[in-house]
C-alpha cells in the first residue's frame, strides 16, 4: 500500500493526523508492507520569514478576533495534540516561511532521511519553537538526523529542489486539495483532514480489502465527520472538538 501525505511543518493538523495514521497503521496488519511519503504543499507561500509577530496574534490578526480568543482557539488545538501523544508550545512558536524547509525535505528524501526530517521539524517546530525557517536552524536539525551539512547549505544556498516543491503543489490543486492534512492512498482513495484513528484504520483495512478500479479519487472520509483541515484561511478545531 502507498500513501502520500500532502502536508505543511506549520500546520497542527498534519502532525496530528501524521499520528493517527501512524496509530492506525500501528493497529493494522501490514504496517511493514505501507509505504508512507510526503508532498509539500505551503499554506501561505506568500508567509515571511521573519516576524514579530506571535502565533496568537496571527490568528488574532486573520480572523479579526482578541488575543483571548485566539488563545483558547490554540488551546483547543492543543488538547487534540495532547491526546496523541504531542506537546504543542503556542508559546513557543515561531511563525515563518516553509518553502526552504519543504526544498530541504526534498533533498533529505534522495538520502533516505524525508521521514526522519519531516517528524524532526515537526517537533522543532510545534514543541521547541525553533525558527524553521533560518538557515541555520535547518542545518542544525539536518546534523541531527546525520545528513551532511555541507550539501543541505548548498541546497539553502541555491534553487535546488524548488521545481519538485511546486510539482506537489501543482499536483494538490489538481487533485482538488483544499486544505492539509490530505492522505492520498495508492493513487485512487483520498482522506481529508485529521480524522479519528477509528476512521483511519476503517480507511486502510478497506483498501487492503477491496482494490477497485479506476484512477478516480474515491472519498473515505465520512460527509459527517470533522477531520480536522488547515487552509489558506487557517487551522480551527470543529466546535464539538474544542
């Protein structure tokens, strides 16, 4: 079996999802015959990468709303993490511009390493509030899974890797994504957001089941069930969620 994961390294939702498909793949009986990659897809290309301003007060800031608000928005995203397992640091967090990471992510998978980095800037990012969008920072975390420095600063320092990214991207709007976490399994089944675990192991144990034809992107996601998405618009846990 093969999923793509279209994901960003700012959005909560992914790393939640990312955890619910690890636990249901934990669940299932061909975990070892899953490959599991991940597409680049951006919320907001147009991100800088420097700010001062806090993650609460971009949320504030988008949806015209307080800092209070905005903090129990976060809050309740906050819980959904924890109950997988995460820690997330609004506190902590520093938003940027994700192009470069994703170019890296690229380069890491040509070494065998794009698990390992995507999962380690995750967590650089929503639990230690490092700024994965400096170069440096990227370099630190690229010494850290064992790939060489030297050749992931050439990557930074040039326009390597950048066509793959907007190939992703490209190939998501073609598909009709409209927000991320988006799961794409063997080309044909798509699930959107970050669904329950339940739903994710229902998801796969019907794939292993039943391998339709067609090259159409078959829903597995229930209408009624509120995966959690983030968009161009931003990341919100559905009210009966929060």
């Amino acid at each position: 079996m093969k999923i793509e994961v279209y994901s960003d390294f700012v959005c909560p939702f992914c790393y939640i999802g990312k955890r619910r498909l690890e636990e249901a793949l934990e669940r299932s009986s061909f975990k070892e015959k899953t490959e599991v990659t991940f597409k680049s897809f951006e919320l907001n290309q147009n991100s800088p990468r420097d700010t001062d301003l806090s993650i609460h007060e971009i949320i504030a800031n988008k949806y015209s709303i307080s800092i209070e608000q905005a903090e129990r928005s976060n809050e309740g995203i906050g819980k959904q993490a924890a109950a997988v397992g995460l820690d997330f640091r609004f506190d902590k967090m520093t938003p940027t511009n994700t192009f470069d990471a994703h170019r890296l992510a690229k380069y890491s998978s040509t070494k065998g390493k794009e698990a390992e980095l995507t999962e380690r800037l995750l967590k650089a990012y929503f639990t230690e509030g490092k700024h994965i969008g400096d170069h440096e920072t990227l370099l630190e975390i690229v010494e850290e899974i064992e790939l060489d420095r030297e050749e992931a600063k050439a990557v930074l320092e040039s326009d390597d890797y950048r066509d793959d990214v907007r190939r992703d991207e490209s190939e998501a709007h073609n598909l009709g994504v409209q927000g991320v976490p988006f799961f794409v399994i063997n080309n044909k089944y798509a699930i959107s957001g970050a669904q329950p675990t339940e739903a994710f192991v229902e998801a796969l144990n019907k794939v292993a089941a039943e391998e339709k034809e067609g090259n159409t992107l078959q829903p597995l996601s229930s209408e009624n069930a509120d995966g959690m998405v983030c968009d161009e618009n931003g990341c919100e846990v559905p009210k009966n969620k929060s």
